[in-house]
C-alpha cells in the first residue's frame, strides 16, 4: 500500500475489523491497488502499531526528561496483502485515528 499524500478523501470504504472480540467497522483510504474485501480484518496490526509507537516515544521521553511532554499524531488505515495496516499522516491530513499521549512527570522531592 502506498500512502503518497494523494486526495484520497473522496475514495474510502469501510471493512469489517475484529476488535477484543467485537467487529468494528474501519474507514479505509482506498488506493487502487488492492481489492479490500469484506471478511472480518484484525484490529491488532493497528494496535501493534499504536503501541511500538507509543513505546518510541516514550523512550526518547525518557531520554530529555520532560517534566510534562504531549504528542498527537494521525493514522491513516488501509489494506495491504489482505490486514488492515496503519500509516501516520501529516498533521494537517485526514486521519481515520487521532491519538494524543500525554505524559507527566512527578516531581522528585
């Protein structure tokens, strides 16, 4: 799959996913290239995703020490060889998530 920063907002569908036991309809960018199907996709690739991410972040975090630190980025969901896959987008694009980690740091007395 290849998000290419393309307008893509008017070629979406949405696919049947698996999430902790529950199907959950997912918007995806559609680019072409793969026909998406309707058999129930699993959520955890995205959730991978999410949380090695998560899991970076948190680690250069770790590393300047702030005392309070914010990020919010973008995924966009699409297919690729038949499971859902995310990409981060620009700030500015369209996201089908929107996730924002704060994190705090308490005060050494």
């Amino acid at each position: 799959m290849a998000f290419t920063g393309d307008d893509v907002s008017d070629r979406t569908t949405k696919v049947p996913a698996e999430l902790n036991g529950k199907v959950v309809w997912i918007e995806i960018a559609q680019t072409g290239r793969e026909d998406v199907g309707f058999d129930v996709k699993s959520f955890k690739t995205v959730t991978d995703s999410i949380q090695a991410i998560a899991s970076a972040i948190t680690a250069s975090l770790e590393q300047v020490k702030p005392t309070k630190a914010s990020v919010k980025y973008g995924l966009e969901i699409g297919i690729e060889q038949g499971s859902l896959v995310a990409a981060i987008v620009r700030g500015t694009g369209k996201a089908n998530l929107e996730i924002s980690l704060e994190w705090e740091r308490k005060g050494t007395d």
